[in-house]
C-alpha cells in the first residue's frame, strides 16, 4: 500500500514538474508580405492550416500574374492569386511546421511560421539554406 502511494506520489509530481507548452498564437488571417507586394490568406484546411495568395498590391499585367517559375512546365500558366503557398502547417511548440512555395523562385521549402506581435515571421529552408522573412498583419 504505501508502495503504491508513493509511486502515485512520484507520478504526480513529475507530471506537475513537467514543463507546460502553450499553443503558438494564431496565424489565420491575412498578412502583407515583407516586400508589400502581396497579401497571403491563412485559413483552416482540415486539420492544419494552410495559406494562399489572396491579392496582389501591385499593379498586375493584364491577364494576372502567372506561376512562371514553376518547375513543373504544366504550371507556368497558373495565375498565381488564389494558388495555396503554405500546406500542412500544423502546431509545434511555439510554431506552425509544414511546407510552402516560393513562386518568385520556384522552389519548395520546409516552413516554420511564429508570431511575433503584429508580425508573423516565416522561415523557410531548403536544405541547410534558411532565410526568415516578416509579414505584418493586414
């Protein structure tokens, strides 16, 4: 009896010692990105959240702007408003992983997305390559 009392004992402290981990702070929504280029849409896709471009804030040829350095040649016709960006982005610690796409340079990337305030900051890395750009809220 006092075996099991003080396993329980043992239990529940280590389960109260044990550190707590927030949620990260939402993401849903729309943000700006770093170049105010374009604005990126952030919603619900199942169990993850997932990101696409809504609009551009720059003037666009007629005809919109195309997915031109897609590296699947089927794709460079795609208009690019509207294309998901950001898939799978699911909670880790104090961030959102998954994965995105740059249509600026064509490439896929592991993402790692966390707010900062009004700010959302992206990484994305390729390899061993990373580089972190800021999003405001708009």
């Amino acid at each position: 009896m006092r075996t099991t009392s003080l396993a329980l004992g043992a239990i529940a402290a280590s389960l109260i010692a044990a550190p707590a981990y927030a949620a990260p702070a939402p993401i849903i929504g729309k943000w700006k990105t770093d170049d105010a280029s374009s604005v990126i849409s952030f919603y619900k896709c199942g169990d993850a959240i997932c990101g696409k471009i809504d609009r551009f804030l720059v003037a666009e040829p007629a005809g919109g702007i195309r997915d031109t350095k897609n590296p699947d040649k089927s794709k460079r016709s795609d208009k690019l408003v509207g294309k998901p960006i950001f898939w799978n982005l699911t909670p880790d610690s104090d961030s959102f992983e998954g994965k995105g796409y740059s249509p600026k340079d064509g490439r896929y990337f592991s993402a790692d997305l966390s707010r900062d305030g009004a700010n959302l900051k992206v990484k994305g890395c390729v390899s061993i390559f990373c580089r972190t750009l800021t999003f405001t809220k708009f």
